[in-house]
C-alpha cells in the first residue's frame, strides 16, 4: 500500500479536488495532447511544465515517517496549505545534524511499528538521506501548488 501527496484546490462546489490531472505518463493534459498529436517530441523525452512535479507516492511507513518527519499528524488522508507545508520542509533541510536522516534497518522500523516477527507484514531498510529526498522533491510540489493545499490519501 502507498500514500500519494498532491496538490488540490476547492472547486465551485466547495470541495477539494485535484488541480493537476496529468504526470506526463499517462498524457491526460491538453499540451501533452498536443505535442503527441503533433509529434513535436519524442514520448521519452516530453514534458509538459504544467503536469511534472504535481504528486509524490510513498509506501505507507515511509509516508507516515516522512509526516512526523516534517511535524505533521501522521494519518493514511489528509490535507494542509501548500505554504504551511512548505514552510515545515524548508526547515527541515537546514544544513543541521538533526536534519539529516540516517539509515534504518527494516527490524529497527518493524520494532517501533510494533509489529516484529509478524510473518504477514514485510518491513524494508531505509536508506540514508531518504526523509532529506523526499522532503526536497515535496517543497517543488508545495511551491508549484502556490496557495493550493497538499493532500493526501
């Protein structure tokens, strides 16, 4: 299972809804449209500015560690403003020891997930720097989502 963070907007009717639709693989977009009807370029190496950077897709341990690694409620859904989110990466990459996460073997994590020896669940190692990328890649959504909200689910 994963967690996917994208950014949303409240439509007409007053509910969130996603304001991007397209990632550039599946071609939903009108430019990418147009580029492909057009042949203007080649399907490796297109990309359309409005689509990329729009979602970021973790599996649920690491969503939920990256949530308390950025100070926010972990939960499986949710939502928070683009510049409030932001705001918590942007510290969260200061050049400081505490924001430098290390290596986690899959028993350390499977430990304070309170589910070691289960035979049914499957916990992976955590590479170092992990959190410190994926925090990175969540500031470009946040600052392409503007005033837009980050959700999740």
């Amino acid at each position: 299972m994963s967690i996917t963070f994208y950014i949303t907007e409240v439509n007409a009717a007053g509910q969130m809804v996603m304001a991007y639709r397209c990632d550039c693989s599946q071609r939903w977009c009108d430019a990418c449209d147009t580029a492909w009807a057009n042949d203007q370029e080649a399907p490796e190496t297109f990309s359309c500015p409005d689509c990329t950077d729009t979602e970021v897709n973790m599996a649920n341990g690491n969503a939920l560690e990256f949530m308390e690694w950025v100070s926010i409620r972990a939960d499986y859904g949710g939502d928070i403003p683009a510049p409030e989110l932001a705001a918590r990466c942007r510290r969260r990459l200061w050049d400081e020891s505490r924001n430098h996460d290390s290596a986690l073997s899959g028993e350390d994590r499977a430990a304070a997930m309170g589910v070691e020896g289960n035979p049914r669940v499957i916990v992976c190692d955590r590479m170092p720097g992990y959190l410190r990328m994926r925090t990175e890649q969540m500031l470009r959504i946040c600052e392409k989502a503007g005033n837009r909200h980050i959700s999740w689910g």
